[in-house]
C-alpha cells in the first residue's frame, strides 16, 4: 500500500480531521504552487513553524537530516530527494495547530490537552494537502506515529499499511526524539543508545527494513561511538550524530 494519498487513507478509515486555527487557515487556502521547487515551499512552512515554536523547527530539521540519510541507502529509492526531504520537515507541521502552553508546558498533559496532541497528525496532513504537496509528505505527517504492530494514532494502521514514507519517518523521528536536548520529559541519550532502543522496538513499534536502514546510515563508528550528549553541547553533540551524513539538498 506504499506510495496511496492521505486522502485514501482518510477515507478508508474515516479519520474525521480537525478544524484548523483561524490563522492556520490562511495558510491552507488553495493557491498557486510558489516557485523554487519543493524544498523552497517546504523550507517556507518551516520559518512558519519556527516563528510558532522553533524547537519544533529544529526538530524537523534533524529528522529530514536522518531520513534523507536512511533513504540514500534504500536499494529500491521509492521516492526522490525533494519528496523525501520535505517529508521530514513537515512531519510535525500539524503542531502549528498546538498552543506554546501545550508544546513548551512543564507540568504533565491533561487528558484534553494529550488529545490535542494526537490530532496534529490529521491536522498537518489536511494542512498540507490544502497546499499541494505530494501526497507522500501528506502520508509521512498523518502516519509517523503509526506503529507496526497497529498500536498507532491516529488510524491504527499496521505493517505494510503504513506508507513506507511514514515508516521511515517513524524511525527518523524517534532517533532525533530521544539524542536531542530540551526534552522535559526524559534527559537524552547517547547516539549509540538511541540505536538500541530502536533496534529493540524492531518488529514492534517499526518496520525492521526501517530500522535497517537507519542503523547503517549511522553505522559510521565516527558518527556513533561515544558521541556526547546532547547537553554537553548542541552543535557538538549533533556535529557528531551526523558526521559524515550527507548534508540535506538545500543547504
């Protein structure tokens, strides 16, 4: 079922999507597709997002990084850059929809607040789709924290279900999640441990072809072996995640 719009999965399913904010709105108005290609239109949403919330902004960067990286290594290239790439920074683009109070609170969600959470997948992937990106950007924002085993939100999707694209952005996003700091709810961990973790989940939580991948795209012993922690120094400790990942097309 790889490569369908969220559009069919929507429908399959019957996922009733949430009403975007007034100014959000704006944003999903029909329009002209602007010029400069994909990334330019995705790097576009993302100032959007960084002027809501910029460590969400950061966050997306790191995942395109990291997805950009798994994908290189994918024998059957299911997809091209500028799609890949822009699906990875604009996986989160539903949290546009999301209060500060929300995104930067330091005190535990209330089960009201932890449902607004779980709509920003519907939200991003109806906004996006409002502005003509491809529908596999579409499926990676409505479909990343679907799991494997049907465990997910929002559809409760499982195995090949899922489009690969929202498989592989799974991964990415869950790496990124646990080594970069400004966590409130767990401290971060090595890049080595990460890897771990998600080779645990393997078979459960993700596809094990997109766990594969991801574990060679850090397989560099110079991009895993005691890197440090993020707190010891963001760009440090990122520098050395990433090292020798090939830099994302728009830089």
């Amino acid at each position: 079922m790889d490569g369908f719009g969220t559009s069919g999965l929507d429908g399959e399913r019957g996922a009733e999507e949430p009403p975007p904010f007034a100014w959000t709105r704006r944003l999903a108005t029909p329009r002209p597709r602007p010029a400069g290609g994909l990334p330019a239109r995705a790097m576009r949403l993302v100032d959007a997002l960084r002027r809501h919330h910029a460590p969400t902004a950061d966050h997306s960067l790191r995942v395109a990084t990291i997805l950009l990286a798994a994908w290189r290594l994918d024998p059957d290239r299911r997809l091209d850059a500028e799609t890949v790439a822009a699906a990875g920074l604009l996986h989160d683009a539903g949290k546009l929809n999301l209060p500060l109070a929300i995104l930067d609170g330091q005190r535990p969600l209330e089960a009201a607040e932890r449902q607004e959470v779980a709509r920003h997948p519907q939200a991003g992937a109806s906004l996006l789709r409002a502005l003509g990106f491809p529908g596999a950007v579409c499926d990676a924002a409505l479909t990343h924290h679907e799991r494997w085993d049907g465990a997910g939100y929002p559809l409760g999707l499982a195995g090949t279900e899922i489009p690969w694209i929202g498989r592989l952005t799974a991964v990415a996003d869950s790496f990124v999640a646990m080594i970069e700091p400004g966590r409130r709810y767990r401290a971060p961990r090595r890049a080595k441990e990460a890897l771990e973790e998600i080779a645990r989940c393997s078979g459960r939580q993700f596809d094990p072809e997109a766990v594969r991948l991801l574990r060679a795209a850090l397989g560099d012993p110079c991009a895993v072996r005691d890197a440090p922690r993020p707190e010891d120094g963001e760009g440090e400790a990122l520098a050395a995640v990433l090292a020798g990942i090939p830099r994302a097309i728009w830089a």
